[in-house]
C-alpha cells in the first residue's frame, strides 16, 4: 500500500471522527475541502463522505429519540366543553377529572369515578368539569360544583393541597383545562395566582409551626392553690425528645396568646446551627422571647403568674 493511499486513509478516518463531533451539517464544508486538495475521488475518501453524508444533501437524520419525549410530554388543553367528553359514560373518550385547572387521567379508579360507580352520586358529576370548590365545601348540589375558590380563607384552601398532592402521586396528569386557572394557550391566570399564594402562605405556616414546636417546644406546668403555677423544662417537655432541657421563656408572636416554650441556652442558634462565630446561649436572642419576671435567667424552672 503506497503512502498516497495511507493518506487517503488517514483522511478519511479523520473526517468521519470530525463529522461525529460536528454532526451532519458538516458534510458539505468536508466536501468542498476535499475537492480544494484533490482527494474527493480516492477510493477511501469517497467511503468516508458516503458514510457522513446525511440522508438528503443539507438536511439532518430525524432526532427520533427527541420526537418520542416530544409526544411523550404533549399535554392536552381542553375546552369545559372537550371536557364532558371524558365522563367515563359508554361513548366517552376516557375518564378525566379536573382540579384548579389540572386535568388528571383517573381510569384506573373507573370503579369509583364512571356513571354508576362507588362515588357515581357526586363524583360523576365532577369527571365532566372542573368543580374545585366542592372538594371544600362538600357542596355536591349543581350550585356548588363549581371552579371558583376565591372567597375561600388560606385556611379552606388547606384541604385543597392535600387533594392536589393525592391525585398527583396516584393518576396521571395530562393536561389542563381553559378557563378560569388556565388561558388558551396554557399559561397560568390572575386567579390561579393568587389561589396559589394563599395555598402556600398554608403551607409556609404548618412550616412554621412545625419549626417552632421543634426549636421552641412546650413548656411542663403545674397549678396548685398553695404554690400557684409552675413551669419547668425537661429533655421531654412538650413531647419533644430533644437532647437539651432548655430553660423557660414566654414566647410572643402577634396575633396568638403568649405561652410557655423551652429554649435551647447553649451553642449556635437553631437558626444558623452550623455557625462557627455565635455568642453560645443557643435561641435566647430569639427578639419574640422574653423571660419570667421574678425567675432567674439560666433557672430550668419557673414560678409564674399565668401557666
């Protein structure tokens, strides 16, 4: 084999690796620089373009994988109107059911959902629309299947979240409907917004609440006519096993009565617990605690006024 040929070879070799890491595009600036140097027509070379050249002169081979997720994630808008379409009824197309705008596939659950199931008295009714306010209200009467929730307090909303959460872990979700939560094109509306907002302030308390308990639990305390109200701090106070006792502190937070919480007097705030510059009294510089008057500061019990 002569060197000429070797080089051919070597070219070729070459260009098919360029066309892997640039991709089909690349045939034709191959191609002209081929022909610039004199080696398009050597056996070898000719292999290798054949073997980079796409399936039509200037276009790409179908990213077929990239097609698939495509359809795969297609998520249906559908009209109140589509819909009732998806009751589950003899001539239907499925069975849908629809909450604050989303649209879950709960086929597997036909037993419950379809005309004549476990839940047919109310429910069948809700697979044709989206009645998001009976989910609160349990007002199953055609006045109260409805989408609107804006009345409603953070509170109601509540339950709500709970519903969304249950049918997003056990149906499948496949699209949304437009209207009221969702425009024509998908996007979320005013009302969806602000819904959400009051759903997460919710959600934000409990989190809140669970913090607290956590960081601050309930202090123990006694009353009794003769010593009056005592309360005092252990490892267990409050039903939280912690590894600290804490000392006794009143904790005030706007809006709620003040009560009777143990708090961490040592080491790092709970707030930023692997912080290495703190002042070692733990939660104490906590600015809604505030201490017993009459108790001494570092004392895991107190004789108070009010429990």
């Amino acid at each position: 084999m002569g060197s000429r040929s070797i080089t051919a070879i070597t070219i070729g070799l070459f260009l098919i690796l360029i066309a892997v890491y640039f991709g089909s595009d690349s045939y034709n600036i191959i191609q002209n620089a081929c022909q610039t140097i004199g080696v398009s027509e050597n056996f070898y070379v000719k292999s290798a373009l054949n073997f980079i050249q796409p399936n039509e002169a200037g276009q790409k081979t179908p990213d077929t994988g990239s097609d698939l997720k495509k359809a795969k994630n297609t998520q249906l808008l559908l009209t109140p109107e589509e819909l009732k379409l998806y009751d589950g009824g003899p001539n239907s197309k499925g069975l849908y059911l629809a909450l604050l705008g989303e649209v879950f596939d709960v086929e597997k659950g036909a037993q419950h959902y379809k005309p004549g199931g476990g839940y047919a008295f109310s429910l069948v009714c809700i697979c044709r629309k989206d009645a998001t306010r009976a989910y609160i209200t349990g007002d199953f009467s055609e006045s109260g299947l409805i989408e609107d929730v804006s009345d409603l307090d953070s509170g109601s909303l509540a339950s709500l979240q709970d519903w969304l959460s249950f049918y997003k872990e056990e149906y499948k979700h496949v699209g949304k409907v437009i209207g009221k939560y969702y425009g024509k094109n998908g996007q979320p509306t005013k009302e969806l917004l602000l819904v959400k907002e009051k759903m997460n302030a919710v959600t934000e308390n409990k989190w809140m609440e669970k913090m607290n308990n956590e960081n601050f639990p309930p202090c123990n305390s006694e009353w009794s006519k003769e010593k009056g109200s005592k309360v005092w701090c252990t490892k267990k106070s409050g039903g939280v096993d912690r590894e600290w006792i804490g000392v006794p502190r009143e904790l005030v937070i706007q809006g709620k009565d003040p009560r009777c919480v143990c708090v961490k007097n040592y080491g790092p705030p709970s707030s930023d617990p692997n912080s290495s510059q703190h002042n070692d009294n733990g939660d104490l510089d906590h600015p809604q605690l505030r201490e017993y008057p009459g108790c001494q500061p570092t004392s895991n019990t107190c004789s108070v006024s009010h429990p």
